[in-house]
C-alpha cells in the first residue's frame, strides 16, 4: 500500500513545523513523488543533514509504505 501525498506532507511538517512542502507524483502511480522542502531549520545544515531530517519523519516507512522520495531543500531567501 502506497502513501498519499497528503501522509507525505503531514509527516513532514510534524517533524518540521516551521516548512513550505510541494509534493509531486512523479509518475502518476501514488508510487513515486519528489518533494521539494523549504525550511529555516536547514540553516547551517550540510544537505545530508537536511535530508536526514525530512527522512527521520518517515522512520520504517522509508522505502517500504514509502516507496520512492526525491528531495530537494531550500532555505528561505
């Protein structure tokens, strides 16, 4: 069973309050999504540390419920 994009979007915000999501289904399936995160809490974080934090919300459903993630963060101009 796959995980909507709106499971995608409440998980993420949960661990980051503070963050503008768009989610994409890149393949039009409910399977494969691209999100692009932006936060202030990425501020001096290395883009491995960004990413650790948005994959931290997801815990055992990364890449079992939640087959295919692509990231990109931003930080607030």
């Amino acid at each position: 069973m796959a995980m909507a994009a709106s499971e995608i979007e409440k998980r993420i915000l949960a661990a980051i309050p503070d963050a503008v999501v768009e989610i994409r289904d890149l393949a039009g399936d409910g399977d494969h999504y691209a999100a692009t995160v932006t936060s202030e809490s990425f501020r001096g974080k290395t883009r491995v540390q960004q990413h650790q934090m948005i994959n931290a919300a997801f815990g055992a459903d990364m890449g079992t419920v939640l087959h295919s993630l692509a990231l990109t963060t931003k930080i607030p101009a």
